[in-house]
C-alpha cells in the first residue's frame, strides 16, 4: 500500500477519496442541472404565452371580419373581444318572454347569422370541412376555434311554468331553436372539427345569469342570443419543437 507524507509529518493513505472535491463536483452537477430545467420551464413558458396571445389576436381579428360582414349585409352586431362573444341582441334575435322561439320578424336575421359563420368560421378552424374563401395569415395570426357555442339567455323574471320547468331549460332551448335553424340554413356547419375532431358548433344555456344588463334584470335586452368563441389550448406537442430551439439557443449564449 502507497503512503504520502503530510504537511506535519503523518502518514495518509493515497486511496483516500477527496471528500471535498467529490462534493464541490456534485453540487456543480446539480446547479447545471437546475439550470438547464430552468431555461425549460421559462422556454416552455414563453411558448405557452406566445400561444396564447398568438390565438387571442386570431379570435380578434375573426370577430372583426364577422362584424364587417354584418355591416355589409345591413346588420349591426356587438362584439365583445376580450371575452370573444358576437352579441345578437333583442333587435336582431329577440324573444318574447317565456318563448323558446325567436321572433318571427327576425328569422331573416337567422339566416345572415348563418351566412357569416359559414363565410368566416371555417378560416378559423383547424379542420374546416369546408373550402376557406380568405384564409387569413398564418405568418401573422396563429391558433384555431376549439367551439363555437350558440348561447342562449333569458330575463330574470321567474318561468310561468309547472314541473320544474325553469329559466335554465328556457335559455337552452332558445339556443337549440337558433342552432338547428342555423344549420338548416348552412348545414356545412357541422362539419367544422377542432383540433381533437370534435364538432366546433355547439349551444349552451344560462338562464339568467349573464345578463347583459344587470341594473335592468327584468329588461327584453337580456332575452338574446350570443356566439362565443373559444380558441384552443396551447397543446406542448404543438410547441415542442420551439421549445427544443429555444433552449438550445440558451445554452449556446
């Protein structure tokens, strides 16, 4: 067995390992390791919001072209773009209290409804079905319709009705009859998948419980149909490969 002499004159064996140095390697290790793990997570991140942000500019401009496209047929709509609603209010889908069926005057206004979702819809979903007349930037708009809910509401004046019967029932209602007439006016509509190949255009009902004027509950205003968009959700395999160069790009600065 091999000896070295200390400093003050005793014997160490040379095999000993260098306690020291195999902690200073190991803590090393681990600082590289939290931080490529970091520069992930913030990569991940940053893919992650840049999605986000890239859908929210796609459902915008969406409700922009969808307004323009009422204006040209004589209809003024509200839109709502943070929330991503096109409102069609009590002057172009109304209904009478405690009625699931719009009223008969504004049928025509059904129809330009389903004239434009069918125009503008299908540019806007990642499984059209259907020819796409303008598709839009993809260099500069990003992200795709995950559902289109026809959404139905009502007042909050309490349902005349027997057997349970409720505000809830009522609303949704209101959304099926719009549904079914807007696909009997452009039935490609249901041929719109998302992402997972699930139907885009769908319905759901409220009652009253967004009532578009609050201080006003008993208000015909509240009586009305909304579209809501909802986009897709940043999917990792969709973002996987900018994460994959991000992080190298790190690490090489």
């Amino acid at each position: 067995m091999g000896y070295r002499r200390g400093g003050l004159g005793d014997q160490v064996d040379a095999t000993e390992p260098d306690f020291m140095a195999s902690v200073s390697d190991l803590m090393a290790a681990l600082i590289f390791t939290f931080i490529i793990t970091l520069m992930i997570y913030v990569a991940r991140f940053h893919a992650t919001t840049s999605s986000l942000e890239s859908a929210g500019k796609t459902r915008e401009e969406m409700l922009r072209q969808m307004a323009a496209s009422f204006e040209k047929k004589g209809l003024e709509v509200e839109i709502n773009v943070e929330q991503g609603i096109l409102r069609m209010n009590e002057n172009w889908i109304g209904f009478r209290r405690n009625s699931p069926i719009p009223l008969p005057e504004h049928e025509k206004n059904i129809l330009v409804l389903a004239s434009v979702l069918q125009e503008v819809l299908p540019c806007f979903v990642k499984n059209p079905g259907i020819v796409c007349p303008n598709p839009p930037n993809r260099d500069v708009y990003g992200g795709y319709v995950d559902v289109a809910l026809v959404e139905g509401h009502t007042d909050a004046v309490p349902v005349r009705s027997k057997g349970g019967y409720d505000n809830i029932d009522l609303s949704g209602d209101r959304a099926a009859h719009v549904w079914k007439m807007v696909n009997g006016y452009a039935p490609r509509l249901r041929h719109l998948k998302n992402y997972s190949h699930e139907p885009v255009f769908s319905i759901a009902g409220y009652g009253p419980q967004r009532l578009a004027l609050a201080d006003a509950p008993h208000s015909s205003a509240n009586r009305r149909i909304d579209v809501r968009f909802i986009m897709e959700q940043p999917r990792l395999e969709h973002r996987k490969q900018e994460v994959v160069v991000e992080t190298e790009s790190r690490l090489e600065q």
